[in-house]
C-alpha cells in the first residue's frame, strides 16, 4: 500500500499486504470497529461519511461504562464544545488512593460526532470501556502523595513509537503530530471511509508493535480491550438479522487488537472493587488552553483552534472539500495569518501587507516543497516565525513565538447545557458562601474586610476563604491583613480579600470534589495529603511542621490536630537547623498569643512543645556559625529577643538565650559578634561604657576596614538605638572616616549602607544632627539638590578626580586637603 514504504517495514514481521488486510478485517456487514486518532478531524469527517452510507444499529463508544446517565448533557443541542467528563475515584483514607481523570470533547472529536450522529438518528449509544476505578485498579504503578489527574485520552503510545518516528524521518516530518497530519488530515476529504480506516489500521498497527505485553498488561490495555470485546459480542448477539452494523469507535491502538479478540471469543474480566469509597463522574466546562496538548495535557492533538477552524471550513463547504481539499487549508492558514499579525500589530509590532504576503507564499513553497497537497500547521508555523520575526531570534522571536502559539491554541471556553446538574461540593461551597453574605450572583470582582478578633462571622468567612484557596480554587485572594502561616503584618487586625465567582471557579470545585462531597471534608483531606507529602519527604522540617500546625488552625481544622502536632513534635527533636527551630518556636509562641483568630492558645501541649522548639533552638544556635550564616543567625536572635519580650516568652528560661548570646558574643565573626553586644547593652548586661570601649577597639583596632564596618552593622541592626545614645559611637565613625582614603571608603560604602538601612526617616535625621553637631553646625544641609542632573554630578565627580591625579603627579596633593 502506499502509505508506508516497504523500507518502514523491515523486521517488522508485517507487509502491505497484511496491513491492508487488517484494515479489511475492521468491517464487515455485521460489525464495523471504526479506528481512530482521538480529537482528529479528518477521522470524524470519515465518520460522518460511514453514518450517511451505513447507518449502524447501535453505536459503542470508547470510554468509562458510568459516563452513560451523561449521554443526554454531552449531545444536549446547548451543550457547548469543549466540555468534559471529569471523574474520579477514592479507594481508601489514603492519600495515593485518589485519582481523577478527564475525558475531554471538541466538536471535532470522532467519539462526539458519532454520539451526535446517533442521537439525531435515534441510534441507541453508549460507552463500553472500564469504569475509571476499575482502571485505576489495574495499574501498576507506585503510589504518589499528589493527587493525579490524568486524560483517559492519553496518546503516549504514539509518542513512544520508534517505528513512526523512523517513517516520520523517512517522509521529512519532524514528529507523529507532524506525520500523522500529513498523513491523515490533508487528504481526509477525499476517499471513501473504508480506505482511510485501512490506513489508520496500519498507522496504529506500527504503534502498536513497540508495546510489550507486559507493558500492556501493567497499564491495563489488555483487560480494557477485554472488557470492550465483551461489550462488542453482546451487542453482536443482541443484533437482529437485517439491522445496520455495530459500530464501534475507539482508539486506533486497541481497534486493530479486537478483530482478533472476538475471533477467540472473551470473557469479561473480573476486576474487585472492594477498596473503593467513592467515585462520581461529572460534565464540566473545558477549554481550548487544556486541550493543547502542548501545554501538558495528554489529550490528544495540539493546535485546536487550527483544527477546528479547519472542521468548520470542511462542514461549511463539504463538496468544494471533497473536490479540492487544498482550498478550506489555504483559507483557514490565510486567516490565521492575518490574526497573529492583528494580536502582534496591538504590541506595536510592525507587519506591512507585503510582509503578510511573503509569509502566505512561503507557506505555499514550503507545502509543495515538503510534498503536500494542502499546508499543515507546521507549514503556516514556520512561515510566520521566518517572516514576521524582523529583529533577534532570542528577544522578538519570543513575542512571535508565543502570539502564534496563542492563535493556534486558541481561547474557546465551553458552556454546560440546562440540566447538568450542580455536584455536591459546588452546592455546599454556594451554601456556605452565601451564609456568610458573600455575592455569587454575577462575575462582578467585590470586596470583603473581615475583622478576625471581635467577629466569629468574620472568622468563619476566613476561614471559608482559606480552605478554597488550599484548594486551589479560583474565586477569593487575600489583599492584605495578617499572615499567620508566614509570620508577616501580624499586627494587623483585619484581612482584605478579593473574590468572584465565576465559571472558572464551579470547574475547579468540581474537580476538587474528589477530596470530599462538603468543603469540610475536602480541605480536611486535602490538608492530610499535604501532612502525608511532608512526611514523605523524609526530613525533619520543624519550621515547616509548625507551619502546617498554624495552617491547620487557619482552616479551622481543630479537631484534626492530633497529627500535626505529633509531626511538629518529632520534627523538633530531629531537625539540626537553628533557623528552622527559631522558626517553630515563633509559630508555637504565635500560637500561644494570637488569641481569637487561631482559637490554638488551650490546645493541649502546646506551652511543652514551645519550651521543647526553645531549648533546642538555644542548643543549637550556640554551634559553629560559618560566614554565610551569619546574617540568619543575628535574624534568629532578634527573634528570639522579641518572642521572650511577649506573653508566651515570659514561660521560658531566659538564662539559656543570655547565655547563648554570651557566648556568641565571643566569636570571631564581626558582624556575629557586633550584634551580640547590642543585645546584651539593650539588656543592661553591657554598660554603656564597655560597649563604648568595645566598639573603638573594633573601629580602631582592626586591620581591614570592612571588619570594622561589619561589627558596626551588626551593633546597629540589633541596638540602633546606640547611634544617638552613646555619643563616642558616631565620634570613633567620624574619626574612622576621616582616616580612609577614597578608595577604602569605596570598599566599605556597602556595609556602611547596610548598617543604617533600618533606620527610619527620623531615626536618620537624628543621627545626621549629630554628625553636623560634631563639626560645629546645627545640621547637614540640603542633602538633595533638586536642581543638579545626575549626569552633572557624575561629570562633577570624574573632573575632580582627574584633578586629583594631576596634583598627586606633582606633589600637590596636600592642596586637597581641607
């Protein structure tokens, strides 16, 4: 046969003549197993053809038996392309036990058009494959903690194949997209549907010899064939004599498996549903976005906006179709041409008709170069980016790259007919939304303040928000207010959210309906799969433990607390890092003190496992502190400082955090040991006057003047107070400075900004005065010139420079000396 070289067949075992023969083998008077690429254009206009020449008797379809009570949504006249089948199913408590799948649809997809087809024609339909739980059941694959969502369209066979990617390299394509376009949706209006289904046959058949048996068996193929064989021979005993044939539509890889599964005969495989707790299965609103296989859903074909500009084009006009096939292609590419350049002339990208015009000829050249009746998306791909990029591959190609991209993929959004039905979690979500007063009625943005200490409504209505967003559903953001899971802006007082409710948001909930059929229950379970993740991970992360402990509380998941403080208290015994420990004891203290928005202060061990996170964190912060550590260590200090200051440090030995500052103070790291004396001076444990003799001795004392400005920071960033109390602080600074050349002043400039960047505005001034002070004036003057240009300044300064070279060259540098 012409479809594949003979070449494509060597060590296969097959010819064109078995292969044609396959093909045959697929239809006869009484059943006909109708192959094909799932969302493939050229394969459900064949399907169209094969309805209006043979009308079947029945129609079975290749998919989940449950997704039968959908039939009458998915051909409803007001169901709107893409939709799809969303389900899933739980076998167990267990995290790795929940999986869900979607079973995509486009107006294009040859399962659809049969369905439709059959409901216009009063032709009984309906799935025949394994339910999704018997699926999952099947395969051997290792447990993950993650949920999984998975395409029960899934082409990887395909992918996988090495004998159509060596015929892709033998007919000049660069992979199965590119081939099977060629091959299949070019010339899908011409020939009878007999024709195309023998060369899909021996398409698939090539797929199929590089699958195993095992590889089968382990994914469940084999006992899905099984269980669709079964289907097939009862709808064959069922048949009355003179009726229209069985038509069966399923994918190419298992179609040229079942001729030879029904000549054997099969017996339905038994497969034990014991484990499973819950499954359910729903319509839902899909998208252009998610169906491009491109952006990582197995789905199926890439570029559906192309392919479905070009199955309007072909229902439009079927004759001028049939008889030049070449025509719909070239208009459909024309079009999407002139949309890339409209979407990148609004980025201000310049494209010129004649520029328009060189990209339409280059896609024809590059058809008939690469031997093709009619361009495919590759060819139209590959005129836009050679003629619309004016400037550098790397910087404007990107914009050109993802402007066609953008167009090929395309922005359709579905629309569920009357009568689907809303699943019990969207229900729920409504319910309790409502109750709290928030607006579902329309799509309009809207704002809420919720004051977390005075209103137990308020902190439902946080806590309502919190657990959609664990989720991951699309309706509410927080502005502003207090962090409690990050520790920021914990002095605030009340949260700033933005919410809508949109379609975006019924779908997501609908596919996280898989964690629980009540919010509840699903930020429950989701919460203990994010619990099992962390224990999975097989470290000890007291920071993250406790984390998840103030999370918890957030979702006001109170009564499921046993196990986060249990992890929390193992983690604490194991975890070595000091910041980690800091952490924790921060979030415990937190804890402790937050009172009415966290409800945690009476959790029972609570006070023990912050004593617990306290000693171990003083244990470890006295070890070996490296250079790069540093900075963190003075951080964890600090806030070890200010959590013995509140109410839940007052509990704590004091004399473990003195004691351990005591001894950093004795390290060699300057910064360290800067800031320790900060500390211990702000405590009255160092006079003013051992601190004032400490900082000279550093400032004086050390040979590299970088040294000296990190034991100044370090001092600042933990006593800034220091710079306007202790007077012989800025006199031993000033002398300093007046010591250094310039280019020493240049080396230490980072540091010396470091050390006064948490001074605030007035804290600034204050220090400033003091310095004027010491040089006999009230204050530093203007210190911003509004009317000097940065360029004179830069000017400025590279004159004076080039001044002082010249009088250092003749002895004259004394002259630049004030």
């Amino acid at each position: 046969m012409s479809l594949i070289a003979d070449a494509s067949l060597a060590g296969t075992g097959l010819d064109s003549a078995s292969l044609r023969g396959l093909g045959q083998s697929l239809a006869s008077d009484e059943l006909i197993v109708f192959a094909v690429r799932h969302h493939s254009p050229g394969c459900a206009w064949q399907l169209q053809q094969l309805f209006a020449s043979h009308p079947p008797s029945v129609v079975l379809v290749e998919g989940p038996r449950s997704f039968d009570p959908l039939l009458p949504l998915l051909v409803h006249p007001e169901a709107q392309m893409p939709l799809a089948i969303y389900t899933y199913a739980v076998g167990g408590a267990a995290a790795d036990s929940r999986r869900a799948a979607y079973y995509p649809f486009c107006d294009y997809s040859p399962e659809l058009v049969a369905l439709r087809a059959a409901a216009a024609q009063g032709i009984p339909a309906r799935f025949i494959d394994l339910d999704f739980a018997e699926q999952c059941a099947l395969e051997a694959s290792p447990p993950e903690v993650e949920l999984r969502q998975d395409s029960l369209l899934d082409e990887g066979h395909y992918r996988r194949s090495e004998h159509l990617q060596r015929l892709a390299s033998q007919l000049g394509c660069r992979d199965h997209e590119e081939l099977w376009e060629h091959l299949f949706e070019v010339p899908a209006t011409q020939g009878d549907w007999p024709e195309h289904l023998t060369r899909v046959a021996a398409y698939c058949q090539l797929a199929r010899l590089d699958c195993s048996h095992d590889e089968l068996h382990a994914d469940g193929t084999l006992a899905r064939e099984a269980e669709m064989a079964w289907h097939i021979q009862q709808a064959l005993a069922a048949r009355r004599p003179g009726e229209g044939p069985v038509l069966v539509v399923v994918g190419g890889l298992h179609a040229v498996a079942l001729p030879g599964l029904l000549a054997t005969g099969v017996e339905r495989p038994a497969i034990s549903r014991a484990g499973l707790t819950d499954e359910a299965s729903a319509l839902i609103r899909y998208s252009f976005d998610r169906l491009e296989r491109l952006n990582g859903y197995a789905a199926g074909m890439t570029a559906p906006a192309w392919h479905q500009r070009l199955w309007h084009a072909q229902l439009k006009h079927p004759q001028r179709s049939a008889q030049a096939p070449a025509r719909p292609r070239q208009a459909a590419a024309l079009e999407l041409l002139f949309e890339v350049a409209e979407k990148l002339r609004e980025q201000d990208v310049e494209l010129p008709l004649p520029t328009l015009t060189a990209a339409y000829e280059q896609m024809l050249r590059l058809t008939t170069l690469r031997g093709r009746d009619a361009p495919i998306r590759v060819d139209v791909d590959d005129a836009i980016l050679s003629c619309f990029i004016q400037g550098d591959a790397d910087a404007d190609g990107v914009r050109v790259r993802q402007v066609a991209r953008a167009c090929f993929t395309g922005q359709a959004l579905g629309r569920v007919p009357p009568g689907a039905g809303t699943p019990p979690l969207v229900k729920d979500v409504e319910y309790r939304a409502r109750r709290q007063r928030l607006k579902l009625h329309d799509s309009q943005p809207r704002r809420v303040v919720l004051d977390l200490y005075r209103r137990a409504e308020h902190r439902r209505s946080s806590q309502l928000l919190h657990g959609l967003l664990l989720l991951g559903i699309p309706f509410a953001w927080r502005t502003g207010g207090p962090d409690f899971v990050g520790g920021h802006g914990l002095h605030l007082l009340q949260e700033h959210w933005e919410y809508a409710w949109t379609a975006s948001t019924e779908g997501a909930l609908v596919e996280a309906s898989v964690y629980g059929a009540t919010l509840p229950q699903a930020v429950a379970n989701r919460f203990a799969q994010r619990l099992g993740q962390q224990a999975g991970d097989g470290v000890a992360d007291a920071r993250g433990a406790a984390a998840l402990l103030v999370q918890a509380c957030v979702l006001g998941l109170h009564e499921q607390l046993a196990t986060p403080l249990q992890r929390l208290a193992e983690a604490i015994g194991a975890d070595p890092v000091f910041a980690s420990l800091v952490a924790a004891t921060a979030s415990l203290s937190l804890l402790l003190e937050s009172r009415e928005p966290l409800q945690a202060a009476h959790l029972p061990g609570l006070p023990g496992l912050l004593r617990s996170a306290y000693q171990r964190a003083t244990y470890l912060g006295a070890q070996g502190v490296s250079e790069a550590e540093a900075t963190g260590h003075v951080a964890c200090l600090v806030q070890l400082r200010e959590l013995l200051a509140g109410a839940a440090g007052a509990e704590l030995d004091q004399a473990l955090y003195w004691a351990l500052v005591s001894q950093l103070h004795q390290q060699p790291n300057l910064l360290l040991r800067g800031a320790c004396a900060g500390l211990l001076y702000l405590a009255g444990r160092l006079s003013e006057a051992q601190l004032a003799t400490e900082l000279a001795g550093h400032l004086h004392g050390l040979r590299q003047p970088q040294e000296a400005v990190a034991y100044l920071r370090g001092l600042l960033s933990t006593a800034r107070e220091s710079a306007w109390q202790i007077p012989s602080l800025l006199e031993v600074l000033d002398q300093l400075l007046n010591q250094w050349g310039e280019a020493q002043f240049v080396a230490c400039l980072p540091e010396l900004r470091l050390a006064f960047a948490e001074m605030t505005p007035r804290e600034t001034d204050r220090i400033a005065t003091r310095v004027a002070q010491l040089h006999g004036a009230d204050d530093l003057g203007r210190l911003r010139h509004a009317t000097l240009h940065a360029d004179q300044v830069q000017a400025n300064l590279r004159l004076s420079q080039s001044l002082a070279l010249v009088l250092q060259g003749d002895g004259l540098d004394p002259w630049m000396t004030p």
